[in-house]
C-alpha cells in the first residue's frame, strides 16, 4: 500500500489522547531511521533533559513493511538516557506489521501518564489503562497480564512492555518486544518508564492492500528464492550468530574475563555447536520472516522440595552469549542461559548488564570493591553469584546497583577503575576484532557492533591505513544507514543489495526513492547526525578507556597510535557532514 506521506499516531499519555497526522517527507526520509530523525526534529525538544515528559518516544517503520521478507524491523528513537542524546534501537517481533497493519508509518509518544498504565492501539481504539498493580512485574508477568486486560482481535498483535529496570529510569533498561526481542541498547526502557508506560500493545487489525501486479509478484519471488533456495540466510537458521563464538576465539577476537583476554582453551563449552546440541529448543521467526534466526534454549529448575521442574525458554544468540558467558568467564551453556534468564526478565540490556558485571568483578578482584557493595562476593566463572548479581542490576537493590545501572563508567567514577571499564560509547559489542572497530563503536550512532562493518574489516585487514579505515566506515555508513530506513534486517543486507531495494521500491510505486537512492542515503545520514549533534553529542567528549590499547588480537598488539589517529579522523568525517552541503 504506497503513501506518498507519513501517516503518523501522536498520543499524549498526560492527558490519554491520541491523534492521526498526515506527514510529508516520504521521498526524503523513506521511514525508519530517516522517519524517526524527522519525527524528533518535528517532536523533540533538543535541549531539555531525556526524562522531560515532553521528550518523545518514537517507533518508527519503512515504506516495505509486510510487503518483502525480513523488512520486519522498527525503529525506536529517543533522548537517552545513558548520554542525554539522540539515539535509535533495533528491534524485530510482530511491531513492525503491526504497526503495518493499524494503518501508520509511525507511533509517538508524549506526556506522562498519571499512573503506571499500559497503552492499547489498533485501527479502531485507542485505550490507556491503569496498571499500577504491575508495579516491579517481570516482564513475563507483564506480558500475561497485558494478554488478559486487553482483548485479543484480529490480525498481528505486538506487546511491548518494561520490567523494574525501566520504572525506576536504569540506563540499561530495554523494552522488551514479543517476549524474545528487543529494543537493547542506551535506555529505551527507561523512556518508556519515565513516561509511566508498563506495556504497549499494537493491534493491527485493518487491512493492508497489495498491488495486484506481475511486477510485484516477480520481484517478490526473486528476493524469497534469494532468502530460502540459497545459502545465503543459511548461518543465521542453523547455528545463528552463536558460530562467532568459536571463530572469533579462533582469531584473538572473543572478549574473556572482562576483555584481560580474546581467547580461552574452553570455548567449545559455550560454542554455537554446544548451544545447539544440548539447550535448543526451537527456533522462531518475526513476522515476515521465512529465514527464523531467533533461537530458543531452554532452562530446567526444580520448585519446591518435591521432584518437580519448571523450563524456562531463553533467547540467545552470540552477544547475549559472550556478555554473560566469555565476559563474566562463565563456560556452561546451561548456566549461560540462566545468567540471561534473569536480565532478560528483569528488561535489562544483557550487553550491558554482562560488561558492567564483568567490571565489577575485576573491581572486587583489586580491592576498588567489597561485599559492602556487592552483596555477593563475584568471581570469574562463578555462574551461580552472577544470577544473584544479575538480580540485583535489574532491581538496583543498593546503591552500588542503582549506580552501576546507569552505566559502568559512572561507577567507576564513584568507586575507580575506569582504565578497566569495556566502554565504548556504551558498554562494548563483543567483538575485540582491533583498532578500527574500537574506533567505529566509540563513535557509533547507537553503539552496536552493526552500525558500521568495522569489525568485518578489522578481520581482513592487517595493515595500518588511517584514510583506508576511515574511508571504509564513511562509505559503508550510508547503505546501512538506508536499510535502517526502510526497515530492513541488516542480517538480509547480503540480499538487499540498492539494484534490488530499487526493484522492490519500484515494483510497489515508490519509483522516486528507487531513483535516487544514493543521494536519499548521504540525507538520511546528515540528518541523522544532525539531530544527534544538536542534543550534545561531539566525538571529543568520548574516551577509549585504557583497556582497549592493552588488547592482543590475530594482529598483534593494539597500536595506540594508529587507534587515536583512527578516532580523531573519524570524529572529524562525522562533524564535517554538517558543514558539507
């Protein structure tokens, strides 16, 4: 279905309303990531601070939502609450089709309801809820609730909702899409909490009309025999993203024992190989999806006295893996899974949560720390205190915890230790690949590991080019940067090459973004940038702890030199995209 606008829900959780407008900007913005940075310079307020009940939370999705495979992703944007800036999370699930399919390009959120409430949207109403007696609910809990308070209808059903973490405004705090997804990284569960949002449910209940066309149906074939007769999407259905673990421990690349290390003779007990043979349970798809990525393992803890067991079914895939398996030197795949249990029911950032334990515990290994802060004494390889520990980040149940939610530098500003501290921006993606990835994720937009192929190149690439690193990562940026936008799966970006994203666009009728997606591209990011840039960021305020320059990777050592040149030249691409017009 083609709209030459946005069509966009504005609701106001202060006063329980909502209404529909019209925006223009389609051939310019295209959707997500160029949507959400639109909406935030229409809606946004710059230069108050994230937790302002006038900052909003934006979901944002692409012109091909529902239309071709993997275009399954949202976009959600916000002031954060990590750094006080813009930002974006990625998240799969049922959101984005049914956002599709109540009819809107568009989701935003203002105010702040009176009480602790959950929001239901659909074509046809429009319901705020109190829910104060979910106050400190997991997010299963949360989730069972919401099912049962609000009806079920026709069509795709998407629940969003937060746990303790967000209410209480923890920077690590995520929201939790569908159960086994999530909006992760910087926050975006604390700017649902502040707005006194428990849970989100979209209902998308109306029609969505496809051209009845041989062109449409051509392309269509074409990129699903792409995805599903080739082997292209194979690694993400079989093993998933979990094989890194093996082969970037191969390389020197997998970080251990918070980043004291890159590789480790026990890796084939939390390897994708023993993922797969011992914990899997099934695997699962979102919507729109035919490739189904999302692996499920599986728990088992015994209730009570009696000989009687409760499963509990776990996502995972390679970061959750390494945060709180090869970061905290946790090598049981079982006790991996339970480790992740916890924060993920907690709605807690397990990137996050892994890296800032892992700080801790080398904290309490010098001395920086005692069981006065962390209740639990913390060791290296001890699962068992690192699922009480776990408990305690996501309920920030002193004030040690409390702190360290908020991110792990800050509390090495109370408690020392910032030369240790894995924080790239944000804590680190899980990859130690070298110098240019260092660089790429300090700097990076939302500080995921995918926002740049940095650390693909770090893995072909030995030598020490400043200008052919810094070159890569400013013309690998606008690609991804369009994918996002349309919402494309960056798993599918092998796929979703621009010749084929024109096909699809043209097929449907967006023919003015199919011509011209390359400049659409360079816009999106400016804008992007732009945006960020007005709410404080600047590349000069971010340092590389001192950690990352004693990493020893395939290459060798860290090269100091080479990696501030790598910084400071990035930094000064970023803040040169706002003065070339």
């Amino acid at each position: 279905m083609m709209r030459d606008h946005f069509r966009v829900l504005l609701y106001d959780l202060t006063v329980g309303k909502g209404k529909y407008v019209n925006l223009d900007g389609r051939n310019s913005a295209v959707g997500g990531s160029g949507l959400a940075a639109l909406l935030y310079s229409q809606y946004g307020q710059p230069q108050l601070p994230w937790n302002d009940p006038a900052q909003p939370l934006i979901f944002a999705i692409g012109p091909l939502t529902g239309m071709f495979p993997l275009m399954s992703k949202t976009v959600c944007a916000f002031k954060s609450s990590y750094h006080n800036q813009y930002t974006e999370s990625h998240a799969g699930g049922r959101m984005a089709v049914a956002l599709a399919f109540a009819g809107l390009d568009a989701l935003v959120l203002t105010g702040r309801a009176p009480r602790l409430s959950c929001l239901g949207i659909g074509t046809h109403a429009m319901e705020l809820k109190d829910v104060e007696f979910l106050r400190g609910k997991d997010a299963s809990v949360a989730g069972k609730m919401m099912r049962k308070i609000f009806n079920a209808g026709s069509g795709h059903r998407s629940l969003l909702r937060i746990g303790s973490a967000g209410e209480r405004g923890s920077s690590m705090a995520c929201i939790n899409v569908d159960t086994y997804r999530h909006f992760g990284r910087l926050g975006g569960g604390a700017s649902m909490g502040v707005k006194n949002l428990k849970g989100l449910i979209v209902q998308g209940d109306g029609d969505y009309s496809l051209l009845d066309s041989k062109e449409y149906v051509s392309v269509y074939n074409k990129v699903y025999s792409q995805m599903t007769d080739t082997r292209m999407m194979t690694k993400y259905h079989d093993l998933g993203t979990a094989a890194n673990m093996q082969s970037l421990n191969d390389i020197e690349s997998l970080p251990w024992n918070n980043l004291q290390k890159t590789s480790d003779a026990g890796i084939e007990a939390i390897s994708g190989n023993t993922f797969a043979e011992e914990t899997l349970l099934r695997n699962g798809a979102c919507s729109a999806c035919p490739v189904g990525c999302i692996h499920i393992g599986y728990i088992r803890e015994k209730v009570g006295e009696e000989h009687r067991y409760h499963y509990h079914q776990v996502p995972y895939d390679y970061e959750p893996i390494f945060a709180a398996g090869s970061m905290l030197g946790v090598k049981n795949a079982f006790d991996v899974l339970r480790i992740l249990d916890v924060m993920e029911l907690g709605c807690i950032d397990v990137m996050s949560g892994g890296v800032a334990l892992a700080w801790a515990t080398e904290a309490f290994e010098r001395g920086l720390i005692t069981t006065e802060q962390t209740i639990i004494p913390l060791a290296f390889g001890d699962s068992g205190n690192y699922v009480l520990a776990a408990e305690h980040l996501c309920n920030g149940t002193n004030d040690f915890y409390a702190l360290l939610s908020q991110g792990t530098l800050r509390a090495s500003e109370k408690y020392g230790g910032s030369e240790f501290a894995c924080v790239l921006g944000q804590e680190m993606a899980g990859y130690a690949t070298g110098e240019l990835f260092f660089a790429a994720q300090a700097l990076g937009f939302r500080h995921s590991h995918l926002d740049t192929g940095a650390y693909s190149y770090d893995q072909k690439h030995s030598e020490k080019n400043v200008e052919a690193g810094v070159k890569f990562l400013m013309e690998d940026e606008p690609g991804r940067v369009f994918l996002t936008s349309m919402v494309a799966c960056l798993f599918a970006r092998s796929v979703y090459s621009d010749e084929q994203l024109a096909e699809c666009l043209e097929s449907v009728g967006y023919n003015e973004i199919a011509a011209s997606i390359p400049a659409v591209s360079e816009q999106i990011r400016k804008e992007r940038w732009k945006v960020r840039i007005a709410t404080g960021f600047h590349p000069d305020h971010i340092d590389i702890p001192k950690r990352f320059y004693s990493v020893k990777t395939w290459k060798g050592d860290v090269d100091k030199e080479y990696l501030d040149e790598l910084k400071q030249e990035y930094g000064r691409r970023i803040m040169f995209l706002m003065d070339d017009k």
